[in-house]
C-alpha cells in the first residue's frame, strides 16, 4: 500500500525523461568528434585522441562506482566488484598507450590480474549480496546500457571491424585504415554506454532500501 501511494504521489515526468534522452543521444554523436580533429601524420588513431577518450571515459566510470560505495549501505560490494572490473579494462585500454607510445613498461597483465582475483575474493565473500544483485540486475537502471556495450564489443565489432567485412562491402575502394577506425569508434561507443550504465547503476545502487 505505501509503495503505490508513494508512486500516485511520485508520477514520472516526461519532460525529464526526455531531457534525459536528449543528453545520452547527444553524448553518442559526441563521441564522434574526434573524426574531425587534426590528427598527427603517422599517429594511429587507436594511440591517439580516440583511446585517450576511451581511458578517460573508463576511468570515470570506476570513480563512479567508488563514489557510490559510500552511499550503497550493505551493496557497497556490488560497487566494489564493479570498480574491480572497470578499472581492469581501464588497464587493459592505456597499456596500449603507455607501452606503445611512452615506451614504459607496465606490468598490464599482472596489475589486471590482481584486480579481477580482488574483485572474485570480494564475490566469494559477499555471494549472498552478489547473487541478489546479479538475480534482478534486469531491474537495474543503466544496466542495458553496459548489456548494449558488451554486445559491440563482443558480438557486433567481430564483424564490422574486420578487413573481409570492408573488402565484400567496398570492394576496389577498401581501405585498410576503414576497419581500423570503425574498430575504434566502435570502441569508444562501447565505453561511452559503458560510462552511462555506471551513473545509472550507481543512482540505483546508492538508494537504500526501507529496510536499512
């Protein structure tokens, strides 16, 4: 009864759900601005602006879900976990440029191992919590977003980042720069809806329940 007293009296408002649609549709057409900048002769676009926004974007997501820990009560794990694992793609993203580019080395797989082994221990530890979480992650706002991120990064960029993919669509004007630079804003596309799904899953995450 006071659940739908508290909707009646809470109805949703279709001018912030469209200020909302507004604001993801134009972060996604954002993200295409690095095609127009200036980009240094001989500098892969992979090393460039493209997967330095992809880092940035990561890396906001993981502050995100650490800044929600404070505020998630018993569901600080969830936001741990996922904090794990957002910062070992971050990882996985500047090893590239780090290595690469600054000619440092970086024990990526081994910083990235200690992470996701952090986030199983803290699993294995708070699996009642976890389980819950994972059982109505469906309910969770933002979590399509990282669903849809996933699927072009696993699924959808298979294809369209390969050569054979361009050379059956193009034929005589392929290039081999086209499925490089689809691979890359392909990418970026995936940590920007990666990013929103982070706010969103954090917004939900930071809200406790009546029971606590």
């Amino acid at each position: 009864m006071p659940t739908t007293q508290s909707r009646k009296l809470n109805p949703g408002s279709w001018k912030k759900t469209l200020i909302r649609v507004v604001i993801v549709c134009a972060g996604s057409v954002a993200i295409l601005l690095p095609a127009w900048l200036p980009n240094k002769p001989g500098a892969p676009l992979e090393r460039g602006t493209v997967e330095l926004l992809q880092a940035a974007l990561l890396a906001a997501s993981a502050a995100v879900m650490i800044g929600a820990m404070g505020h998630s009560g018993y569901r600080r794990s969830v936001c741990r976990v996922l904090a794990f694992g957002l910062a070992a793609a971050l990882v996985g993203e500047i090893e590239d440029f780090i290595v690469g580019i600054m000619r440092w080395p970086f024990p990526d797989v081994w910083v990235i191992g200690v992470l996701l082994l952090s986030a199983l221990i803290t699993v294995l530890r708070h699996r009642s919590v976890m389980l819950k979480f994972f059982s109505t992650l469906g309910h969770h706002a933002g979590a399509g977003f990282i669903g849809a991120a996933l699927l072009i990064i696993y699924v959808f960029n298979r294809v369209i980042a390969t050569p054979q993919f361009w050379q059956a669509s193009l034929g005589d004007a392929f290039s081999p720069e086209v499925p490089r630079i689809c691979k890359s804003y392909l990418e970026l596309l995936a940590c920007y809806f990666i990013f929103v799904g982070s706010i969103g899953l954090a917004i939900t995450l930071g809200r406790r329940e009546e029971a606590e």
